[in-house]
C-alpha cells in the first residue's frame, strides 16, 4: 500500500489546481510538470520513495573522508536524498568532495543535491540544486544550469507569503522548529505555517527542514509534506545507520 505522502504527490501531478501555475505562462507550467514526470533522480525518488529521508549535509570541522563514509552508512539506513551543504569549503575541495558524493549516490540510485554551487553542479552532472532568495532570481539561476536539472527552492518564515517562483520543482520549507545547525537561520515557523505553505502552494511537492528529528518528523508528514530533511539527527548520530531506519520508521507510520 502506497504512503499518502506517495499518493499526494502523484495527485498534484493530475490536474491544475495550482494557484501558484494558474498565473504563470503556459510554457512554465508545461515545464514544471515535465520534471516532476521525468526521469529525473530527484523526480523519480518524489514519485516512488514519499515519504522521502533528504539528508543534508554538516561537515563542520570533519573530514572528506569522515562524510563520504558517514553518508554512506547513512544511505545503508535508507536515506533517498543527499545534498552537499558547505558555505566555507573552497571550490576545488567541494568539488572533490561532491563527485565523490555523486559517484557514492549513483551506486545506490540516490540522487545528489548540490547546495548554491552551481557551476560545480553543472560541471560534475548533478541532477539537482537547491537555493534560496538571497542566491538571486531563480529564473537566472535556472538559465544557469542544464534544463534537465531539478531545481528546490526554499521559504522560509519571512518569504512564506511570497508568490513561488514557477521554476521551482521542490520546496524546502523551514525552519519549522529551532535548529542549532545553520546560524542564520530565520525565526521557526511552526507547524500550522507549514501547512499553510503547502495549501497554498499545491502543485508543488514540499519538504520541511529545520529542528527535524524523531520527536518531530512525524509532524512534517502529517502537514502535507512529501519529505523532510534532517541534519543534526543523522549528521551527529553515533549510528546512523539505526538512526536513519527509526526516521524512516516514524515517517511511514505518520
């Protein structure tokens, strides 16, 4: 039996009842909804993996070597997404690092998000991005990358109002709750405007992130959306192998 968050996926996909599509022109809208029909890795893992385990990544002062081999355990535990955060790793090391994320991801057919760095995701074949707001204007930041690149934006408490940009095929919407893991984060938007994002955004499949643990996932799923992304909970977790598997646990019971 397929999880709601599986069937609410695919039900947006059959209809236009997008208030956000409705204004936009004809060609964006066909666009749009070619990706989340494609073949894509990230659309693929939306369709058949909801409700989806989207790790993100928190090096820190750790090791390349140390998160290659963290993340692995951590896809041995089912996470379906994996994207590369790091605001301070120079560009030639971040580069290193994500091929060897992106080769490590393709073995397990997970799909790799790259974080801000669009030339190197271009350059090495990513299959997905993730901005927001302050990277610029997503229809430049689309013309940037291959057509074929899946592109997440995120909404956070103080752009939850504002019309969603047609190119985005994915929204992380968050802080939701109070995290510890990126210090310039805006202030938690709770639960109920979380769901008030994803009603008022229908065509398009959300995650949430921010403060997103076992105590809290369950919450995520229930608002609506298709996935959450957890930080701290895996990228510290002594096991995360065991730890993957209780989230993904939690998620499905939701």
């Amino acid at each position: 039996r397929r999880h709601p968050a599986a069937r609410s996926f695919c039900t947006l996909l059959g209809g236009v009842t997008n208030r956000r599509m409705a204004t936009a022109p004809a060609a964006g809208i066909a666009a749009v909804r070619a990706m989340l029909e494609s073949q894509n890795p990230m659309a693929v893992a939306l369709r058949e993996r909801a409700p989806v385990l989207y790790l993100v990544t928190d090096r820190r002062d750790r090791s390349a070597d140390w998160l290659c081999a963290h993340v692995e355990k951590c896809l041995d535990g089912g996470v379906d997404i994996v994207q590369l955060r790091d605001k301070t790793l120079p560009d030639a090391e971040f580069e290193a690092l994500a091929r060897r994320l992106l080769d490590l991801t393709r073995s397990r057919n997970v799909p790799l998000v790259i974080n801000d760095r669009l030339d190197i995701a271009a350059r090495i074949g990513a299959p997905s991005i993730h901005v927001g707001r302050k990277d610029g204007a997503l229809s430049d930041i689309a013309a940037r990358v291959p057509s074929d690149c899946f592109i997440g934006f995120s909404i956070d408490f103080d752009n939850r109002t504002a019309p969603v940009p047609p190119e985005a095929h994915l929204l992380g919407v968050g802080p939701v709750w109070p995290t510890k893991t990126k210090k310039d984060a805006a202030a938690p938007m709770g639960v109920e405007e979380l769901r008030r994002v994803i009603q008022n955004s229908p065509g398009v499949p959300a995650v949430a992130i921010g403060g997103v643990n076992a105590g809290t996932i369950a919450d995520a799923i229930r608002s609506g959306c298709v996935g959450a992304c957890v930080v701290g909970e895996l990228m510290d977790a002594e096991d995360p192998v065991a730890t993957a598997r209780k989230l993904k646990q939690i998620m499905r019971d939701a």
